[in-house]
C-alpha cells in the first residue's frame, strides 16, 4: 500500500482488471446542475495520472451540459 493516492488508485485498477468483471473501468461520476440538483452517472474511465481523470462522455449529453455550465 502507498500513501499516494494515484498508486493506490493505481493499485485497485490493477486488481479490478485482472479479476473476471464485466467492466473494470466503469465508475460513477456525480456532478450538480446550476440549481444544485445532483444527477450521478456511470461513465468509462480510460486513464488518469495526477492531473486527473480521462473519461468518454457524449458531449450533448445532461452529464456533459452539467460539467460544463
């Protein structure tokens, strides 16, 4: 275990994808609109480091419309 915690995010990516699940890469994502009503997602991630997480969205989408107001 590692006090960083992009390797220890790290370490629990490793061990999620060499189990059998159905998709190792899916996490919820939760964000607010402009009236603070919180909407929550899954979404796929497909990579991050220290500046932060990369995931795929449809960019006409609530979720993407949230993100960006």
């Amino acid at each position: 275990m590692t006090v960083d915690p992009f390797g220890e995010f790290a370490d629990w990516c490793r061990a999620a994808r060499s189990r059998e699940t159905v998709e190792a890469d899916a996490v919820a994502v939760a964000s607010a609109d402009a009236d603070g009503r919180p909407s929550v997602r899954m979404v796929l991630m497909r990579a991050f480091d220290e500046r932060g997480f990369v995931f795929y969205t449809n960019l006409g989408s609530r979720k993407c419309h949230d993100f960006t107001e």
